[in-house]
C-alpha cells in the first residue's frame, strides 16, 4: 500500500514539473451516487482528480489521470431486526484520459486504466470513465461522468457530477 501511494504521489509531482512544458494541468472534486452493484450498500460517492492533458489535434487532448474514489457505506436493515454497516470502499484509479471538445462550450471524453483497491480486501480492477464537460469559465469545467470498476463480475459504479479546474 505504501508503494502505491509514493507511486502515486511521484506520479502527480512529475505532472506538476512537466506543467512549464507543453501540457495543462488540471484538477477537480466530483460527488456521485453508487449504481449497479455498490447501489444498496453504498450511499454516496466523493472523488478527486488530477490529469495533465497534452494537445494532440485541434480540440482533441490526451493525458495520464490519477483520481481518488471514496464510496461510503451505509447501515443496512436486516431481516428480523438489526442492522448491518457496510464498509467504506477506496480507489486510486490510474488512467489514461481522451478529450474532445465537441464545441467552444461542450467536451465530451473517457478514462480507461486500472483502479487500485485501497482499503484492505479491495483488489481493485479495470476502471472506465466516460465524461461530458461543460465549460463554465476559460479554466473551469462542470462533468457528469458515470465511472466503473469491474472485477470478477462485481462493479463498483456511480453517476457523479463534478467541477473542474486549470491549475
């Protein structure tokens, strides 16, 4: 676990350092609610991005992407009485990230790469990430994004809106 995050963190230096090139940095915050599997015993979603982004062709970027993914559980009433707390689940997912504006306003895109499990008994899995952008400002973006986290038949998923910016 260790290694993962001082990977991760060498991972968002180098994007920092690699900002005087030709790239944008950028990062945001999204809240979701959990679909699929994660829906019954998780109740809502937070996450947080970081992505360096290079120009490729007019309007199309390309980039690594690391986020953070947090799902909450939640207490689940059992049959008879009682209840059962879920426990929280964590990812790192590590990306690759595609975007195309659509036009001056809209961008649509997609992450494809694998999500660490943080948490202990969480092994992760391969992690998808189709987005829609609207831009709000010259460096902010607002996204609806629905992401998955696929792993022998279960997937952990959530439909989030979230806030981008250009650091």
């Amino acid at each position: 676990m260790k290694k993962v995050l001082f990977i991760a963190f060498l991972a968002i230096a180098g994007l920092g350092k690699m900002n005087a090139q030709e790239g944008v940095l950028n990062g945001g915050f999204n809240i979701g609610l959990p679909t699929g599997d994660f829906n019954n015993s998780n109740s809502f979603t937070l996450g947080a991005e970081l992505n360096y982004m290079f120009p490729v062709a007019e309007g199309f970027t390309l980039g690594p992407s690391i986020q953070y993914s947090h799902f909450f559980g939640k207490d689940i009433d059992l049959v008879g009485g009682g209840t059962f707390d879920t426990p929280d689940t964590s990812f790192l997912p590590i990306s690759g990230a595609a975007r195309f504006n659509v036009s001056d306003k809209f961008v649509v895109g997609a992450n494809i790469g694998y999500a660490v499990g943080i948490n202990e008994g969480n092994e992760g899995g391969f992690y998808y990430r189709p987005i829609i952008g609207y831009k709000v400002g010259e460096t902010t973006q607002l996204n609806l994004s629905y992401s998955g986290i696929s792993n022998d038949g279960i997937t952990a998923s959530n439909v989030s809106l979230g806030v981008m910016f250009g650091i």
